[in-house]
C-alpha cells in the first residue's frame, strides 16, 4: 500500500496547486455514489477540509445513489448540499418534444449530467472554487461521459488512472467496501451499468490500456469508441485560415 499513500498525498498536493494556481479557494465535486466520486471527494476533501462542498443532485436516481453518497460525506465529514433536479428536469424536458420515447432516448438521458454540471458551476462561482471531476483514464480513453455534463469540469485527478487502479486507491482510502463492489453507473435511466453499454469490462479496457493486451473484437471495440469519441476530449476546432 505504499504506493497508493504516496499517490494519495501527490494528488491531494496537486489538487491544492491547481486550486491556488487558479487563484480559487477550495473545490466542489458532485457525489454521486459511486467510487470514482467518493475517491474524487475525499481527496479534494483532505486537500481543503473547510472548503470542499459535495453535491449531491438526485435527477429520477436510484434512492441508494443517495444514501450511498451521503455514506461517503458522514464518514469523511464532507459538507454536502442536496439539490433534487426532478422537477428541474421535468421542465426543461417539456419544453423541448413531446415524443412518447423521449424518457428512453440518450439525448435526453444526457441532460441530467448537464444539469448537475450547470449546479455545479453555480456554487464554484459563488464560493470562488473550482469543479473537480471525477472523471478516470478508463473514461476519458473511450469518451464515456458526456460532453458538457460530467465530462464539463476544470480539473480530473483521477484522469491518469485507469479503474482497477481508482480501486485500489479506494480500498488505501478506506471508502465502504459496499461502494468499492457495486456496479459502476452514470446513473442515466433505471438499471443501467457503464459494462453493459460500453460492451466490454473495466478489467479489459484497462488492460488494454496498461499493457496493450486484448482479445481483437475487444481492441475494435475499444479503438472505434475512442475515436468516435475523440472530439470530446478537446477544444471545438477551428479555421485555421
């Protein structure tokens, strides 16, 4: 575990650098309650403990997200905010279509984190802080997350490390082993699992990305995701004439 203690305190020195380099005076992070989030906050959290505010922001969630979430704030002693956007949500959906399938359709599926990122910025602005995501290097290879929602952040410590490793650093930080286990989830409509609609395990696309390794329909699968995602990993092109 020593590895993991001195990676830890790297990344708790990073976050206060980038923090005070931006001139800012602590961090919010969304808590979702998965394991990316919880680790993302307890970090920010030992890196500004009277200054990281955790956001939990219910949008037609499972009600365990919730509870898991505020497992993570009560053992850790991080301050939270519920924001409920079901109502939010509900009308901002009215406004744009009618349509019968709408509820099961990834375009709208997508403003949930889109919402949670407009909450987000909300208070980093209001409190002078920055939105630290909890996006990891698994995520950010294959693009899965949504531009402009999870994805819309100004920092992701974790983004130099793939899943399997986030883990481990969870286990290093002590976070509940309940939430260490379960099914990794964006929370986008009832039941889904980031496994099942990426078509392939976290255990492959990291090993893919360490070492290079997969079965072939695997590295298809994972190289056609990537570079169908790549725009979402930078800045909107411009004419360069």
């Amino acid at each position: 575990m020593r590895y993991y203690d001195e990676l830890s305190e790297k990344l708790i020195q990073w976050i206060k650098n980038q923090v005070m380099e931006a001139g800012c005076k602590g961090t919010v992070v969304g808590l979702s309650g998965g394991i990316d989030s919880a680790v993302t906050a307890v970090l920010c959290n030992r890196a500004f403990p009277n200054a990281t505010l955790g956001l939990i922001m219910p949008c037609y969630s499972s009600p365990q997200d919730e509870k898991d979430a505020k497992l993570v704030a009560d053992k850790f002693g991080i301050e939270t905010d519920i924001i409920d956007l079901n109502k939010t949500f509900d009308t901002f959906c009215a406004e744009l279509e009618n349509d019968s399938d709408a509820e099961n359709s990834m375009a709208v599926a997508n403003i949930k984190p889109r919402l949670r990122m407009t909450a987000l910025y909300y208070h980093a602005a209001k409190l002078n802080r920055l939105v630290v995501g909890t996006d990891n290097r698994s995520e950010l290879k294959v693009g899965y997350f949504t531009k402009h929602g999870d994805g819309g952040v100004d920092i992701a410590p974790l983004g130099n490390l793939v899943k399997t490793e986030v883990r481990q650093l969870a286990k290093y930080l002590e976070i509940p082993k309940k939430i260490i286990t379960k099914p990794p989830t964006a929370g986008l409509w009832s039941d889904q699992t980031d496994e099942d609609e990426l078509g392939l395990t976290y255990e492959e696309l990291d090993r893919y990305i360490l070492a290079g390794e997969a079965k072939p329909e695997v590295k298809e699968r994972i190289e056609n995701l990537a570079a169908q995602n790549e725009h979402k990993l930078g800045y909107p092109p411009v004419p360069k004439f």
